[in-house]
C-alpha cells in the first residue's frame, strides 16, 4: 500500500544523520512499527510563508501608500 503523507514533513539533524518523523496515525494507519521496512521516494518542496490575515492587511496597507517609493528603489 503507498500512501502520499498530505503536510510536509521538517528534515532535522540526529548526530551525523538527517531525519524525518512519520506521524504516528500514518505509523498506525499502514501498521507500521520499528522492524518495518519502508521504500521512501524523496520529493523536495518549496515552502511559501504565509502571512496572519492582519498582517497581510497592514502589509498591503503599507505598499499601497508607499508605491512610488517602492517603485523609485526598484529602478534604482
């Protein structure tokens, strides 16, 4: 059985190795334990920050006001 896990997951140092948790529902979803052997398929993915809803607001606010300012450095 092949499952895709829906979030991204974070790469993180353990001594000389890097690695990555499986969610304990996905372990207990595919029966998954300690002696079980898994084919992985390694798939980078570009994260994009997303802003709180208030503060894309005062963000957008910010660069609408301030426009002709922002538009004279990025010629410049």
């Amino acid at each position: 059985m092949a499952l895709t896990i829906p979030t991204p997951l974070r790469v993180r140092k353990a001594g000389n190795s890097l690695v990555v948790t499986i969610p304990a529902d996905i372990c207990a979803q595919l029966d998954i334990d300690t002696d079980t052997l898994l084919k992985v398929t390694i798939e980078p993915v570009e994260m994009v920050p997303k802003l709180r809803p208030a503060l894309e607001r005062h963000a957008e606010r910010l660069f609408a006001e301030n426009s002709a300012a922002l538009e004279y450095l990025k010629e410049n």
